[in-house]
C-alpha cells in the first residue's frame, strides 16, 4: 500500500537527517530544485532573497556581474551632493549567509532547452527554473551622436554607479552662471519621477553654491510623473532656477554633438556647462538575446508567476518587464519578486499559484526635507496585464504644509532602509 | 488665431545637400468629437493646410485633417539649390493663418 | 529521478498534513510580504514607518479598516489600505501579529 509506505517515510523524514542517510548523497541533491537568478539589483536580489526565506530547501545561484551594487533610488541625492556613495552601495554578503550561492560573473548565454546557463568566466550552471532580472540597457545613438563615448563627457547617470560621480563632479566643477541640462526620453523609462527629483535636488545645491546659475529640462513628453507637486515645488524652493520645456516647446532632444558640448532639439541648440542626457532605454541584453522581448524591448509575462509568456521555465522581474499599470521602479522590482519567488515555490513544491497583489511607491525629494510620493495597488487583470485597484493609485496632496513634506521624506528614508535591508541585510 | 509656431532651417547648406526643415505650430486641433460638460460638441478646428515656400516655390505642402493630435509637428526635407528664404504657411479653418520664415546660405 | 518524484510527493503530503492555519499563513504572505517594502522584513521597521510585527492583530485590522475609510487620516495608508477585502485585511493583521 503506498500511502502506508509513504507514511512511514515521512515519520522518518521527520526524525530530520535519517532521510539523506537513506539515500546517496548525490540522488538527495538532484532532489533539490535549482534556480538561477541572473542580475542582482532589485528584482534579482528579491527573488534570490524571498525564495530562500519561503523554501530553504532550494537551491539559488545568483550571478551578478558586479561586487557591489549601488542603487539608483537615492543616487540623485549624490548627484546633488546630500549623500555620499558609499551610503547608497551594498555587498552580497548577506545575500550568502542566507544561503544563495551568489556568483560574481556575466551571464552570456541561455539555453532554455537544456536549460543552462553560460557564464562569461566559462561557468555552466543548469537550473529547473531560471530568473531574469537584468534591468535595463541604454539604447545607444537613441539619440543621435549619444554614444556611450558621448556619455563619458555628458553623463546619463541612469545606472548608479561611477557615472553617478561622474555628473557629480561635473557639477561641483561647473562655474556660477553656468547652464545645466537634463534631458528626459519619452515613455517608457526607469523611474518616471526620477529625472524631475534630480532636477529638484540639482536645483537645491546650484541654489546653496552657484546661485547665478540655471536648470533646464529638456523633455521629450507633455506631462510627467507628480508634474503639480514638482512644479509646486520648483516655484517655491526654486524660482528662476527650474524650467522645463516640454516636447511641444521644442523639449525633445534629436541630437547631441558631445565633443562640442552641443546639446540639439527640434528647433534649438544649447550649449549646457554640464549637460545630463537620459537616454532610451529596454530591456537587459541577456532578456533581449534571447528573443523575450518579441522585438518590442521589453518582455511580457504572466502577471500572477512573473513567467516569459515566450519561454516557459523563465520568470522575469523588473525594468525588463511590461510592467502593465506598475511603473518600472525599484519598489515594484521587489513587489514583483516577491510574487515570483512564492510562485516558483508552488510551481516546484506541485502547489496552486496564489493571486497576489502587488505595491508600489515612489517617493521623490525635491529636497531633504521636502518629500513626496505616488501610491498604489495592483492585481492580475483579466486580460493578462498588471492592473491598479480602483482608489488605490494617488500622490501626496498638494499645498501640503512643511511639515507634512518633512515626515514624508523621513519616511522615504525609512522606506530606504527598510527595502534595501529586505535585499541586502 | 494667433498661435506660436517654431521652426528649424540649417542656417547654411551646400548645393544639392538634402537639408530638413522642421515645422510646430501649437494648436489645439479640435477634432469635434469631444464633448464639453453640458453636453455639447467642442466645435472642429484645426490647422487644414500647411504649406512651405522656397524663395516663392512651394516645395511641400500637407492636408491636415480631424484626428491628428494637438501641436502638429511635421519634419520634411528639400533640396538645397540656392541662398534665400524658406516660408512655412498654416492655414486655420477659421480663416486666418500663420507664417514664419528664415534663410539659408547655399554655398 | 524516481527519488525526485518521491520526496515530491511527501513534501505535497506534509503540507496537506499541517493542515488549516499552514495554508492560512500561506495565504496571507503573499499579501503580506508586499507590506514589508516599507515595514520591515515580518514587520520589523527601520526608522519612523511604524514597526508591525507583534501588534495587536484586532487593533491593527480596525486601523486598515479606518485608513481605508479615510477615518484616520495618514499618507501611504490612505490609498493602500484600500486594496484590500476586510478579510484579507484580518489575515494579514494575524500575520503581522504573530512575527515577534
Ligand atoms: C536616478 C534614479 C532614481 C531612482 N529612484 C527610485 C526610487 O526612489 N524608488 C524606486 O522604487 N525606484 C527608483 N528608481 C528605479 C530603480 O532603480 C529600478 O526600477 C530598479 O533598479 C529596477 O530593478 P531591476 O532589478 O529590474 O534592475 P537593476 O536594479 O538595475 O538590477 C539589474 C542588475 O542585473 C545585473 N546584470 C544585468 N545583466 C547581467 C548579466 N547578463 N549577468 C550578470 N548580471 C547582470 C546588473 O549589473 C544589475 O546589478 C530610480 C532609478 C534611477 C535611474
């Protein structure tokens, strides 16, 4: 009778190690399920992170190209020179004391058939599920002339990091008087309040240090992300520093000439002392490589599992994604991976998939003691993409007091501390 | 009405050089499908012609119609053959229009 | 691959076994979890979001509730509060409450 066997194997099971005596060592590790996880940022980390706390008998690999990684929410406040680097930078250490064999290397090849993964080192790793979350690349002459040769001179800052200080240092080395540039892509990008915080918070040191000088951005959209509260705060803390100039006021950069410092849209050319280019963006190499995008830049998939609706067997999480009603954000990276590394367990433990609902919310500074946010809750819709819950989705009022923008930015900073302890603690 | 307009012509260009001229003019390009809160259509009006001019010889011209969005933008090109000015028309359907000019050095 | 199948199958039996309150605790993480962007990993916060792990479970679904109303007034609550059934509120205040 097999159930009677079954039970007895599970009071032996129970009795803890008796079961790895039963069985050679090597049949009890192909019993584990493997899954790889490439990219380590904030949907990478998450997942590698949430399978381990719901499942510990999985086994994770995640690989990561760099040591350390820096992120992207709070660097525009080291761009503005609240913040040092360091402050806003994390190892994997943590990530391996909880048990995820974290490799540091470039993933260069899938084979979603045989499924394995190829590293750059010469590394193979086979997995029974794998996890893209690769984030985005910039779409190089995007904007004609801007290279990445082009973004050593006028940096994008838009992966945090060495050109993070870069634009820093532009900055700090800029003469009082001198123009600043921050040109915006269209939708969709990372982070779409991001560029208008840095605006903010350029904005608060050229105000404290350079006050002669200006800020212009350069937009190629109409609207944007919290517009009322930025513009409410660009008029009061700022006056005369901040424009913008959105794409009908000929705001949309067609071209740059890095070499001669000439920043061009449809009608005008500028000549910026420091000039920050955002340009388009899609999906990591390694999603796009393997045709996940269908040609469109980034990758759609089933909004309860996080699964390719391309490739089965591969999730992924983040910027690479088709985001449905979500923003492509670092909160909704973690949201997600959460959602996925609870689906992955039931898809391998022979579980239902649970319905989720996911959050997000972007907190922007228009300076340190200045804070605001975009609110909102998420489902699976019904025709496959992420939609919001009615009510859910809406900023911090405007007109608000100091106060209230006060307690906002400490709550950004304990968001911070919170979601980044959440990946990396 | 009066309304802004903006455009890009090179400022010098050599013979037989392929330039592109741009062309806004912010409009609100009322399509008469919209609805006001008391129920009542926003009546249709849009810019229905635009027209450029090279030293008086129109080399490109565009039907607009209902439909295209508010601040039509239009890039087109033309052949450089020699110095002189280059006029971009818009013709509104309220009978009125708009011009505006600049010059080219052909060399 | 027959010892794969086989521990598959008991860990599915196992789970079934618990019972109840397993799969209650199951469901409630999924929602939960999302919470903790902000709270804590189980609610243990870092800095002025308050902490949630351990707090009185009734307490804490009455302040969802009055967030969603609108009766107590906050800032992030107010919106997302509403995203969720009354009784996926009470699962996910017995949730926090029992992380300590
Ligand atoms: C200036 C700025 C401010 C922002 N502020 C906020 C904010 O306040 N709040 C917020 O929620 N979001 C913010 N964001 C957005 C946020 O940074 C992204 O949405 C988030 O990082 C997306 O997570 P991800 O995992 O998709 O990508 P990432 O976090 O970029 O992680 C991708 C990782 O994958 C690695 N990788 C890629 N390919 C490979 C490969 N082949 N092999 C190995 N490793 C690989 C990369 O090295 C990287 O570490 C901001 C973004 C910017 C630019």
């Amino acid at each position: 009778m097999t159930s009677l066997t079954r039970r007895n194997f599970v009071v032996a099971a129970a009795a803890g190690a008796t079961l790895a005596a039963l069985r050679p060592a090597r049949v009890f590790a192909q019993a584990r399920p493997r899954v790889v996880v490439i990219g380590g940022g904030f949907g990478g980390a998450s997942v590698a992170r949430w399978l381990r706390r719901t499942d510990d008998g999985i086994d994770v690999t995640l690989v990561e190209r760099n040591a350390r990684f820096v992120t992207c929410p709070f660097s525009n406040l080291v761009v503005g020179g609240q913040r040092s680097i360091e402050s806003i930078s994390f190892g994997y250490d943590a990530v391996r004391r909880a048990g995820v064999d974290v490799v540091q290397d470039t993933a260069t090849a899938i084979d979603p058939v045989a499924r394995r993964v190829t590293l750059q080192g010469g590394r193979v790793l086979t997995y029974d599920r794998l996890v893209l979350a690769p984030g985005i690349q910039l779409v190089w002459n995007g904007i004609e002339g801007y290279d990445e040769a082009a973004s050593d001179i006028m940096p994008h800052a838009w992966q945090a990091g060495p050109q993070t200080l870069l634009l820093r240092r532009k900055l700090e080395a800029m003469d009082d008087g001198g123009l600043v540039v921050v040109a915006v892509p269209d939708n969709p990008y990372r982070c779409p309040p991001g560029p208008y915080e840095r605006a903010s918070l350029i904005a608060g040191y050229l105000k404290a240090n350079k006050p002669k000088s200006k800020l212009i951005v350069l937009d190629a959209k109409e609207t944007f992300s919290k517009q009322p509260l930025f513009q409410e705060a660009w008029k009061n803390l700022y006056p005369g520093i901040v424009e913008w100039r959105p794409k009908s006021q000929s705001g949309r950069v067609v071209s740059v000439k890095a070499r001669e410092g000439v920043v061009s849209t449809e009608f005008d050319d500028l000549k910026p002392a420091v000039a920050n280019i955002i340009p388009p963006q899609r999906a990591g190499q390694i999603a796009i490589a393997l045709g996940l995008d269908e040609g469109k830049g980034f990758c759609t998939v089933d909004p309860r599992t996080f699964e390719s609706k391309v490739a089965p067997g591969i999730h992924l999480v983040g910027d690479a994604i088709v985001p449905g009603a979500m923003p492509k954000s670092g909160f909704a990276a973690n949201s997600q991976a959460k959602v996925c590394a609870r689906a992955i367990v039931s898809l391998l433990r022979s579980r239902p998939v649970e319905e989720p609902i996911l959050l997000n919310t972007c907190y922007s500074y228009a300076a340190t003691d200045h804070g605001f946010a975009i609110f909102g809750a998420f489902r699976p819709g019904d025709t496959g993409l992420i939609v919001d819950i009615p009510g859910t989705v809406g900023t911090s009022p405007l007109g608000a007091s100091a106060q209230d923008r006060a307690l906002e930015a400490r709550y950004a900073e304990s968001w911070y501390s919170n979601i980044t302890a959440d990946m990396f603690a | 009405m009066a309304a802004a307009t903006r455009i890009r012509v090179p400022a010098t260009a050599r013979r037989g050089e392929i330039m592109e001229l741009r062309a806004i003019i912010m409009h609100p390009m009322e399509n008469g499908f919209r609805m006001e809160t008391n129920g009542e259509y926003v009546p249709v009006h849009i810019i229905h012609t635009f027209v450029c001019r090279y030293n008086g010889a129109e080399v490109f011209r565009a039907r607009l119609e209902p439909g295209i969005a508010a601040n039509p933008y239009l890039a087109f090109t033309t052949r450089a053959t020699e110095s002189g000015t280059i006029e971009f028309i818009w013709l509104d359907d309220d009978g009125t229009f708009e011009v505006a000019a600049a010059t080219v050095e052909v060399t | 691959m027959r010892a794969a199948a086989f521990i598959l199958s008991t860990a599915v039996f196992l789970s079934a076994g618990i019972g109840g309150a397993a799969a209650q605790e199951r469901d409630a993480a999924i929602l939960a979890n999302a919470c903790m962007s902000c709270h804590g990993v189980d609610g243990k916060s870092q800095g002025v979001i308050p902490a949630l792990a351990g707090q009185d479970a009734r307490e804490m679904a009455q302040l969802m509730k009055d967030y969603a109303s609108g009766a107590v007034k906050g800032t992030a609550m107010n919106f997302i509060a509403k995203g969720y059934t009354l009784d996926q509120i009470d699962a996910i205040a017995a949730f926090f409450s029992a992380r300590k």
